[in-house]
C-alpha cells in the first residue's frame, strides 16, 4: 500500500521530468546586481582566507612546530615548506603496506649533496646498515626505501628547515 502511494505522487519525489517548464523572462522578478554591497563584509568574514596567514612570532609552540629558519646558502640545498608551513616528508605505502618509502619533497639547488646527508642519517638510525635512496632531480623528490618519517622530518627541522 505505501509503495504505490510514494509512486503515485511524483510531487515528493521530483526530477527534472516533473519540475515545471521555464517561463519567459517576463514573469521573472527583475534583479539588480550590486558588486559592493555594505553586507558583502558579513558574507566575507564566513568566506576561508585565499592564503594561509603567517603563524604568529613566538619563542616556542606547544605542538613542537618550528619556524623556517635557514635559507639554503651554507648547505647549497633548500627545502621549502609547503602551503601550511610543515616540512614536506611524507611516507607512500604501497602493496597492501608491505612496502613503505618516505618522500622528501620541494627539494631546491643540490639535491644530491641533501641526498648523501639524508641517507648518512637513515644509516645512522639503522645502526649502519645501508639504505636504498632514488634521486629525481626534474621534480626535486628523494626516496627512501623504509619508514623515516620522523627521523628525516627531526633532522630537516634541526637544520632550519
């Protein structure tokens, strides 16, 4: 009974088969388009901001975050933040997590001297054994085969990075 009493009022359930047929222009209300309206800052203030603000000068951050400090010109390498101010090493899982690789990205100038001093790092974490690392100059991305996330994410920080 409730079935056929859903399937007999189209009304509840509208498509654009139901809907009514657009009518001339005429019958519409006419609109006026104000580009700078005084209400237009209440609407604003909801809006996201276009960029992320700078993070406000203190001397230490509950979370451990850190500035960027250091601007590349001793090491010859620089990492940039990303958008959000974070230190851009991730880890990329792949078959089903059976293999995990960590990825420094935003890397700029000599990659491959950033190379030697992350995989000097991943040895010393893993109590000298070697690492395997892959250099990709064109995007400016280093891999490392294994989870060093937070080993490399410490030592980028501690650079000023």
């Amino acid at each position: 009974q409730l079935r056929r009493s859903l399937h007999t009022q189209p009304a509840i359930f509208s498509s654009f088969r139901s809907s009514r047929e657009v009518q001339p222009l005429e019958q519409y209300p006419e609109v006026e388009v104000v580009h700078n309206p005084p209400e237009w800052k209440f609407v604003e203030r909801l809006l996201p901001p276009q960029t992320v603000p700078q993070p406000v000068e203190k001397s230490s951050y509950p979370s451990g975050w850190q500035p960027q400090t250091a601007d590349g010109a001793t090491d010859g390498y620089f990492v940039a933040r990303t958008k959000n101010h974070m230190v851009p090493v991730y880890l990329h899982t792949r078959f089903r997590g059976q293999r995990r690789i960590t990825v420094v990205r935003r890397v700029q100038g000599d990659i491959w001297a950033l190379e030697r001093e992350v995989r000097r790092v991943v040895e010393l974490a893993r109590n000298g054994k070697l690492c395997a690392t892959r250099v990709n100059e064109l995007s400016g991305q280093i891999h490392v085969h294994g989870d060093y996330v937070d080993v490399l994410r410490e030592h980028l920080k501690n650079k000023g990075f």
